[in-house]
C-alpha cells in the first residue's frame, strides 16, 4: 500500500522501505534484546532477506557469521548454529 501511494517512485518508495526496516527491525528487536549487538543483527537480516526462497538454517546463518566475522577487529568468529538457534 505505501509502495502505492507514492505511484512506485523508486526513491520515495526506498526511503519507506528503510524507515520500516530501521523502526520494525533494528529498534524493536534490540529493544527487546537489550544485550544484542547490532552489527550482527543486520547481518542476520541480510543473509535472511539475500535467501528469501531458499532453505535456511540456524547451521547456515552461523556459518555466514563465522565466515564474515567481526567487522571492526577483522577476526572471524566461530558461531555455532545451536547459538543461533
């Protein structure tokens, strides 16, 4: 509906989009999980949305995070899925 009523246009229509990502997602969820660190939210968010479609699994999500690791230190991180999960 929101995409809609601003007639499709591609800027508008990403600002919206961005604005319910960053309210619904970023804030609720962190709200919620004080102790949950951003960066990897987004990047859980990422690998979700990039594998709409696809199977996924607590197994997949943690490997994704082990192989990118932590992006201020450069060091890779070993996740567990069972963490994920």
């Amino acid at each position: 509906p929101i995409l809609r009523e601003y007639n499709f246009n591609e800027a508008r229509s990403n600002q919206a989009l961005e604005g319910i990502y960053s309210t619904v997602v970023l804030r609720d969820i962190l709200q919620r999980n004080n102790g949950t660190d951003q960066a990897t939210l987004q990047k859980i968010m990422l690998f979700l949305c990039s594998n709409i479609g696809s199977i996924t699994s607590p197994n997949s999500i943690g490997n994704v995070l082990s192989n990118e690791g932590d992006i201020q230190t450069g060091k890779q991180k070993n996740i567990a899925g069972k963490t994920v999960d």
